[in-house]
C-alpha cells in the first residue's frame, strides 16, 4: 500500500507528474474534487482516512491544491474504483457536503486521454494563486500508517501545514475573503428568517429560543469559531452574538463576520456594561447592543429594526 | 426574595414545562461554575473571569440579581490572591444555595 500526499506546489507538481505519466504512457486516473466549491476542505489524515480502505494496495498519490481543491490519482484504469472511492469521500464528508450535488464535486480524468484539460486546471490555479503565494517547501509521505499527518511541520523544513478541518474557521480566515454570491443570493431568496445565536450558556440559548423559535430558524453555536464557520455555511440573515466567549471574543468575531459579509446585521448581547464594550461594538459597525438581562421586548425591539432595514432593501431589487 | 421571576417568565411565555427545564438548567450550569471557579482560583485569572461572567449573565436572565452581584464581585476579583477569591466564591456557594431553594419550592408549587 502507498499513498503519497503532496501537500504543497501540488499544481505544479501534478503538472509535472501528467507529463512524467504521458512520456511513459503509463495509465492513471485521477479523481479531481472541487472542494473549493464548498465551504470546508478536509486534512490529509481526514483524506487517507477515506481514500485508504478503497484504494489497498494500488499506488495512490493525493493533491493538495491551495484553493482547497484535491486530486487524488492512481495507478492503472480501474473505473470501478471511481464509484467506490467517490462513495467513500461524500459519505465521510457528508456532514459537511450535504447541500451539494456530488456531481459538482467529482470530475474523473484518464490521464493519457486528459492530461492536457488537467494542466490546464492546474495552471488556471497556479495563476489564481500566484500573487498570494508565499515560497513553499513541500512534503511527502509514504504509507500512510507511516505518517503523522497531525504534525505536517514537523515532517520536512520549510513546511507550510494546510488548513484543517478542527481549525477550519482559521482556514476560513485564509481561504476566503467575502461569501460566495450563490450563498448571498441563497439569503435572499430564503422564506424563513435565519438567525444565528452565538452564546456560550446553555441557559440564555434556550432563552433566545422561547422568544424567537417559534417564527424563526435559529442555529446556537457555543465558540467564535464555530459560529464563524456556521456563519460561512449558511449565512445567517442575523446574528445575536454574546461579547465573552471562550477563544476569539465576540468583537473579533464581528469584526471577521463583517469583512466576510458587510451587510450582516450583528446584533451583540453582554452582561458587561463596560463602556468600552459599547464603543468597540458602535465600531464594528453592529446594529444594536443589548445588555443582560434579555427581555422579551428588547429581541423584539432588534427584530424590528432589522426588518426596518432590511424593507428598503428589498424594495431596491 | 432571592429571585424575581417576572422577567423570565415574560421571555418563556408562562411555559411552565419550559420553566422546569431551565430551572435544571440553571442549577447544573451554576453547580458546575463553581466547581470551575474552586479549580482555577489560583493561576488561571482569566479562566476564573470569564466563568464568573458567565454565571452573572445566567444569573441577571434569571432575574436573581443579588446572585448575579455575588457573580460580578468575583469577576473583579479576578486577579485577586487565592485566598480573597475563595471568600468571594463562598458567598456566590451561599446565595446561590438560596435561590435554589427558592426554585425549588417554586417547582413544588406549581
């Protein structure tokens, strides 16, 4: 069993691997996956887990594009492994793959008949990524019970490790700049208002809930960062966001909300009366400060000044 | 009266099912913040900061505004000596012994 991961200048490396494959006209297949196209990208251990148990025994080399894009190529023309290997990643990933049609995120490549279309993908990239590149060292593996995929640094000099999926709202950080307009358009489009709680006690969630879960779709997320990742997945239409939060706090967290989406109605609830706090929060450009304790009347008062917002809005379009 | 409920009540519109729930709710959060605050009332300020702020949070949606001070008092302290913490903790131990008491009878009677 081999499998190798290259982690870093995987275009470039892959490009030279197509033409290593052509001049032996050797037969590979690669499995391109457009994880780019959704909101996470998996770690390589994460990938080994599911390319491992399809791919015994078959030499096996797995990408990793900046852009979060992976191929995963393999010795030989065995089309049955295609529907096994892609079966393997979406159900493992499906949590995270759920609203997307697979589809959209396999493509398979017979390297000797495609090379030429995959160089060119991964050139498209190189360029796409270029000016934002820093020099990369790169590493390899083999054997994938060999590696210790959860310290990538420590494997060659110069290693940039990849984003991961257990730190994915800093790999959210990295990766993305802005929303994707199809989720933007998604917002628009929804029937059904969606809010986001971020809110450490259980107690106040379930507070938040009995006042507004009735009419509204409400997520509850306990940290920054994983309100910063369901922030990015589903963007909300508003968010009550507590200030003390364990981790980034509550005004960092507005602050990436806001790069990400600068239309995102932030609303920030504390128990602080910090005067400070208030004036990091009119900054950050939110919509509405509420202290603790919450009243019934206070969500509601924030409920309507986001609907008198959002009205002229809509009118515009 | 430890509690004023009135508050509380408004936000889970008299829903005594709900009042239940949250009521446990309230006494496993409180249990288990003062067991993390005996933990870190020595090296962690921080840790026993953010916790105190989160039990004053909990306690000011309640509506139990004398445990929430108690609370707020121990945020203060953060960077306190050990013992000056421990002291602080005790009187949230004893108010919030009150207001479970006043919750409690409050679930027997209804």
């Amino acid at each position: 069993m081999l499998i190798s991961l290259i982690a870093e200048k995987a275009e470039k490396e892959l490009i030279a691997f197509i033409e290593e494959v052509n001049e032996q006209n050797a037969a590979w297949g690669a499995l391109y996956l457009r994880f780019s196209q959704v909101p996470l990208f998996p770690a390589e251990e994460e990938m080994i887990e599911l390319v491992n148990p399809v791919m015994k025994g078959i030499k096996t080399s797995i990408f990793f594009c900046e852009d979060g894009d992976l191929f995963v190529v393999w010795r030989g023309m065995r089309r049955n492994l295609l529907q096994q290997l892609t079966d393997s990643i979406y159900e493992g990933l499906k949590n995270d793959l759920a609203e997307f049609a697979r589809e959209d995120l396999f493509a398979y490549f017979d390297l000797l008949a495609h090379g030429e279309e995959l160089r060119l993908i991964c050139k498209k990239k190189i360029a796409a990524v270029a000016p934002a590149s820093a020099p990369l060292g790169s590493f390899s593996t083999t054997a994938a019970h060999e590696a210790e995929p959860s310290k990538p640094q420590e494997m060659a000099g110069g290693v940039k490790p990849l984003p991961r999926r257990e730190n994915a709202a800093s790999s959210i950080r990295t990766r993305q700049t802005a929303i994707p307009e199809e989720y933007l358009e998604r917002r628009r489009l929804r029937k059904q208002l969606e809010i986001l709680v971020v809110e450490d006690q259980f107690f106040s969630v379930r507070l938040m809930m009995s006042i507004l879960g009735n009419e509204y779709k409400i997520y509850a997320e306990g940290t920054a960062e994983t309100a910063l990742e369901r922030y990015f997945t589903h963007v909300p239409d508003m968010v009550f966001l507590d200030i003390e939060l364990p981790g980034m706090n509550g005004h960092e967290l507005a602050e990436r909300i806001n790069e990400l989406d600068p239309h995102a109605f932030i609303v920030m609830v504390t128990a602080s009366k910090d005067a400070h706090d208030a004036a990091r929060a009119k900054d950050n450009r939110t919509k509405g400060f509420v202290v603790k304790p919450y009243s019934r009347q206070k969500i509601l008062d924030c409920m309507e000044r986001f609907m008198n917002e959002r009205k002229p809005k809509t009118e515009e379009k | 009266m430890p509690v004023d409920l009135t508050n509380f009540r408004d936000m889970i519109s008299g829903d005594k099912e709900l009042e239940k729930v949250l009521f446990h709710e309230f006494f496993a959060a409180f249990e288990k913040g003062i067991e993390n605050l005996r933990a870190n009332d020595g090296d962690n300020p921080e840790a026993w900061r953010l916790q105190a702020h989160a039990l004053k949070g909990t306690a000011l949606n309640l509506g139990a505004q004398a445990l929430s001070d108690f609370c707020r008092k121990a945020q203060e302290k953060h960077t306190a000596a050990a013992e000056e913490k421990r002291r602080v903790l005790k009187e949230i131990e004893q108010e919030y012994k009150t207001v479970k008491e006043f919750l409690l009878a409050e679930l027997a009677g209804s």
